[in-house]
C-alpha cells in the first residue's frame, strides 16, 4: 500500500472569541499547538473565520512575544529599536530581504554541522573517540563558518546599498535639468554681471 504526501497546507480558523480551530484535527488548539506545528515544520495558514483574512504572520508574531518574554530572549532592546527605525525607512523593504538571507544562511550552517554529526555514529552505538575529535574541532569550524557568513553578508549589504544608489541615478538622469557644478551662475543672473552691478 502506497501512501501520499500531503501538499495542502493547514488550515487554522481564529474564531471571534479569540480560539483557534484546526480544520484538520477538528479540535480547538491553543498558541503552544501551533508553536509545535511551526518546530515540526508542517506548512499552515491561519485565517479569520468570519472575513477569511489571512493572520497567519499575527499569530506567529504572538508566538514570538510569548518566547521573549520568557527567561531566554532572543533580541535585546537594542537589537528591538534598531529594527524599529528601519519602519518608514527607504530601506525597510530591503532590510527585511537582509534579515531573512542571513537568518537562511545561518540555518545552511546548521545544517552542515549536523550532516557533519551523523559520522559520528556506528550503526545505533556513538563512536566515543570520534565524538571527542568532533567537539575539539567545533569551536574553529564554527568560527571560521561564521566569519565567512558575515562577511558574506556585509558583501550582500553593500551590493544592496550600490543597487539602491544606481536606481537613484538612473531616475534623476531622466529629469529635464543639467547638474549645477560648482562656481557656475545661478540660473536668472546676466554673463556680464547682475542688475545691481549694471546701475552702477
């Protein structure tokens, strides 16, 4: 017997009085479920039962609050008010691509340590001595991994920053005026001197 892997994502109603309903379970389910469908990474959209509004990015940024205000935090106040000002921002939309591309870069990191790790098993029983070789090296690997993903950042900020200033050019090039250059005459002045000069 075959099985198929199913393609259609979940569908989670948010009710009036605040309850969240899984279509797929048929049961209500609390912010802590949906948590656990995020960390098991099945795909989920939650919408407003009434108007079919999509708040699927309003409840996981509820998830997010409820895990800062624990013990562990992830951003710091700081870190929290510097994204902050980016809102308004001219680069606000590039920032988010920023974010995102270095959040999906440290991941890819992640995932090459742990292919890394399944060497270190012999069939179900852990190899000791490779265990031990493993985490001595961790500590340059991981270093040397995470310099090259910031420096591949910097790089893809400022090739963000040059796009930005192209585009700029680009749009004022098209504007029916020629640049003022230094020392030239304000436009409405004579060659021969202003009117003040010519009375005297």
């Amino acid at each position: 017997m075959t099985t198929t892997k199913k393609t259609a994502e979940r569908l989670i109603k948010k009710y009036p009085n605040r309850r969240l309903y899984d279509t797929e379970t048929s049961t209500y389910i609390t912010l802590t479920d949906v948590k656990q469908l995020v960390l098991d990474q099945e795909e989920f959209k939650v919408i407003d039962a009434k108007s079919n509004e999509d708040l699927t990015r309003s409840i996981l940024l509820q998830i997010i609050l409820e895990e800062e205000s624990g013990g562990l935090p992830m951003f710091s106040s700081s870190m929290l008010s510097q994204i902050i000002r980016f809102y308004g921002h001219a680069m606000q939309g590039m920032m988010g691509t920023y974010l995102e591309k270095n959040i999906q870069a440290f991941i890819d990191i992640q995932n090459k340590l742990a292919d890394q790790s399944k060497n270190l098993y012999e069939g179900n029983a852990m190899n000791p001595e490779v265990w031990s070789q493993f985490m001595n090296m961790q500590a340059p690997m991981m270093q040397g991994m995470m310099t090259s993903y910031i420096e591949q950042s910097k790089n893809m900020f400022v090739q963000m920053q040059e796009q930005m200033q192209n585009q700029a050019k680009n749009m004022f090039s098209t504007f029916p005026f020629k640049p003022v250059t230094p020392g030239s005459p304000a436009q409405g002045t004579n060659e021969g001197g202003s009117g003040e000069n010519e009375k005297k």
